[in-house]
C-alpha cells in the first residue's frame, strides 16, 4: 500500500514548519488604544483596551505606567503582538503586549506612520507565512523569546527584525528618538 504524499505547503508554510525565530509567526498589528486605566493590583501596570478592528478589543496590561500617564496612553496609536497567549497579570487577562524601544531616551512606544489602519498587519519583507493561532509560551518553543535578540531600532528610528523594517501600508513603524536600541 502505497503512503499517500504530502501536498506541497503553501508559501511561508504552517507555523509549525518555519523557524521558531520566524517574525511572521507573531501576529503584529496596529492598533489604537481606545481605553487606559490603573491595574487595582499593581502599580506598574496600566490595563488597556486597544482597537484592532476585531469583533472585541483586546485586553492587554503593559508595565509602562512609570513612564507614560493616562492621558498619554488613551487614544494612542501602538503597535503590538496580538497573538499572544492571554496570561493573568495579578489577577486581569491580557492578551496582547505594546511593543517599545528602550534607551538613552527611556522607554518609548513604537509609532505606526500617520495613514497606518487600524487593525492592519505588519509587515516584513522576506517573511510572509501566516501567524501563529497562539503563540507557545514554552522554554525553547516560544517564538516571542527566540525573535526578541532580533527586534531593534536602526540608527535612523526604524523598528526593525534583522535588519527589515517593521512595514505598514502608510510606511516604517518608528520610535521617537531611541536609535539602535532593543525592542521589547
């Protein structure tokens, strides 16, 4: 009896064929936060509702409350990973995490262009398969930690994966003013 053959797998291939440091495993979209509010349970965190043209907006809790206020949170433009596997922050769900640059300025929030939609993946030229469902949290199978040493600024601003700009429709994700330095 002969085995039936495998059909051929699409461009980028199913997650779980590509490489655990393949950016387009994270699902990273624009989005805009349409709701900031101090977590009850820790000084740290703000819990955010954040707009990306899903049928609910997605709950995420970032630890930037020591360096942006209320005000500045609401109504921002972010981006973030969007496919991450929803974890209790001291008792509140977040599924999702904000993605900024760390250094010489602080910590600051990558910026999608002006023009960039709301909901609108991001883009990486070379890396075109589909995202994970949900990303795996496990030591040595989690896409998040094994792309993290990868994610910085480039010396003009730009939010980068080895080298590759962070694309939008409307241009490069950017950071205010923290050049070569580590996103997380």
């Amino acid at each position: 009896r002969a085995k039936a053959r495998a059909a051929p797998k699409p461009k980028g291939g199913k997650a779980a064929d590509r490489a655990l440091d393949d950016i387009s495993r994270l699902d990273i979209r624009v989005g805009k936060i349409t709701k900031a509010w101090p977590h009850p349970e820790a000084d740290k965190l703000w819990c955010e509702e954040i707009d990306i043209a899903g049928e609910a907006p997605l709950a995420v809790c970032s630890g930037l409350r020591e360096h942006f206020t209320q005000e500045q949170m609401t109504g921002r433009m972010v981006v973030l990973i969007a496919n991450m596997k929803p974890a209790k922050m001291r008792g509140i769900e977040s599924q999702g995490m904000v993605l900024c640059s760390t250094g010489p300025a602080g910590v600051e929030i990558l910026a999608p262009p002006e023009g960039a939609k709301i909901g609108e993946r991001v883009t990486f030229a070379g890396y075109d398969g589909e995202p994970d469902e949900v990303l795996n949290t496990k030591t040595g199978k989690a896409p998040v930690e094994a792309v993290k040493p990868f994610l910085k600024t480039s010396a003009g601003c730009e939010a980068t994966f080895k080298d590759v700009p962070f694309m939008t429709s409307a241009g490069a994700v950017r950071t205010a003013s923290n050049a070569s330095s580590p996103i997380g």
